[in-house]
C-alpha cells in the first residue's frame, strides 16, 4: 500500500513521466517491507513505462549517506525522482543533497517519515513528502494481534496505520 501511495505521489503530482528512472534506496535490501514497497511502486510505474532501481544500504547513518552520495554523484543526470525504502535513507537525504550540491526540490522524494530528521526535510523542501506510520500504534496493534494468535484466535487482520504529509 506504501509503496504505492509513493508511486502514485509522485505520478499525481506530475514528478515523473513515461521514460523516466525512479532511484530506490533502501535500508536492508530484500527486507520484506522493501519488497513489498516494491510491488506496489511497480503495481503504478510498469504500467506507465516509468523505470527503477533499488540500492542496498545499511542501518549505518554514515555508511547510508557515503553510498547515496556515492550512487547520486554517479547517476544524477537520469535521476528523475527518489522514493526512500526506510526512514535511515529518506532521513539522510538532505545530508547526501548537500553534500552532493543538489537544491532541496531539485530532484522529487517521498519515501517514510517517522524520524525527526526525514519530518526536517519535509519542512525544510528536501522532501516532498513523508509517510508516517505511527510507530507506536502499529506496534501495539501488532503486539495485540500476537496475543490474539498465541491465545488460539486467528487474527486474520492486514492494519494499515498511517498517512503522507506534506509541508502543510
């Protein structure tokens, strides 16, 4: 469902067209929210001839930025937008652009928002916009549906807590 919203953000908003290439980062790849992200940001670009690519990082906040850096440096000129896949990567953004010498706004993120340094980003223009989940709701949800299963009741719930916000 994330992964989705992001996509069809950034379609909605006319940030990305037919043709152009969508840079993923993420924090651990082949992490199962990654993945699932993926699908659903493919479920709205495929369709739409909008291509990607997915870089792994690390739960290192300086190692994250190095590689960003690093990959952004390297490919900027085909760069048309960036969904962050974790909030270790969207929070770094504005460490990577300023580091690279890329304006806040130059190039479109959307990505996760629950850090105080991603929710920055958003204020300051860095990124567009940030999906908060509301970690502490989704962690009691989760932990009660655990209880309901280890006392025999079938949870059968798929929860989707949270929104993407903006400036405003």
């Amino acid at each position: 469902v994330f992964g989705r919203n992001w996509a069809q953000y950034l379609v909605d908003h006319q940030l990305v067209k037919q043709g152009d290439f969508v840079w993923l980062p993420v924090e651990v790849a082949g992490a199962t929210y990654g993945v699932q992200e993926e699908e659903g940001i493919k479920s709205v670009f495929e369709p739409l001839g909008i291509t990607w690519e997915i870089t792994d990082n690390t739960l290192d906040q300086a190692e994250i930025i190095t590689r960003m850096s690093d990959y952004l440096t390297a490919n900027r000129d085909k760069i048309k937008a960036i969904i962050g896949l974790g909030d270790l990567v969207t929070g770094s953004i504005k460490r990577v652009f300023d580091q690279v010498g890329v304006k806040p706004g130059e190039i479109p993120v959307v990505g996760w928002g629950n850090s105080l340094d991603t929710t920055q980003e958003v204020l300051t223009g860095y990124v567009n916009a940030g999906q908060w989940q509301d970690p502490q709701a989704t962690s009691y949800i989760a932990l009660s549906l655990a209880n309901m299963a280890a006392s025999g009741i079938p949870p059968g719930f798929n929860v989707i807590t949270g929104a993407l916000y903006e400036k405003d």
